[in-house]
C-alpha cells in the first residue's frame, strides 16, 4: 500500500471520529434542551400561545396549569417508582437463576453498563437535581 493511500484512510477515519464526536455532543446538549422541565414548559406555552392566539393572561394560567401537572406527574411517579424498581429486581432474579456462573458476571456486567447508561439520561439527572 502506498503512503499516499495510507494517509487517506488515516484522513477518512480521523474525519469519521470527529463527526462521531461533534455528533455525540450535540445530540446530549439536545437532549439536556430538550428534557428540561424549566425550558419544557417555557416551550410548551409558546406552543400554545403562538397556535392559539392567547392572551397573556391566558399564556400565565397555560404556564400555572402545566407547572401544577408536572409537579403532580413527578409526585405520582415517585409514588410508583418504588413498584417498579421491585418488578426490575424481580425480573433480574429470575433471568440470574437461568444462568451459569460466566454468564451472570457477565449479565452483572450488562446491568452496571444500563444503570450508568440510565443515571446519564437527561431526564433522570434533572429529576434527581429538582428533588435535591
């Protein structure tokens, strides 16, 4: 293979990381926008505001509304929450009991990655700073 091609494939795959890498991070600051309940709801009154004409005094009670119902989502999921996470354990067990040794280190492996996974979505992390 000759230098100049090697140099091409090299400039093809540092071009390939890069965009990998500009893409990642605008798609988690995306994310971070988008599961904002502060910038959610700002974005939801204008919706509803620039579609259906409201009034400021309409767009006020629109932004009361939907703060009041996002506080009562967040109060009804903490309340469901712990039955979910013993539905998870519950389910982790009886996949745990079908596997050999090798396999759970590596199903142990599996279930760390999704739980870092998970504390880095958006919407978990603002959670957990809005009850803080």
């Amino acid at each position: 293979m000759s230098r100049h091609t090697v140099h091409l494939i090299g400039s093809v795959i540092i071009a390939f990381l890069l965009g990998t890498a500009v893409g990642t991070s605008v798609a988690r600051n995306h994310m971070r926008q988008r599961w904002n309940p502060e910038k959610r709801h700002e974005q939801m009154v204008k919706l509803f505001s620039d579609r259906l004409s409201l009034t400021a005094e309409q767009s006020s009670e629109v932004e009361k509304i939907l703060q009041n119902g996002h506080l009562r989502m967040r109060s009804l999921h903490e309340q469901v929450r712990p039955q979910f996470e013993a539905l998870r354990a519950e389910t982790s067990q009886q996949i745990r009991a079908l596997l050999e040794p090798e396999q759970i280190e590596k199903f142990d492996a599996m279930e760390n990655e999704f739980a870092k996974r998970w504390e880095k979505f958006p919407g978990e992390r603002f959670k957990k700073e809005a009850l803080q």
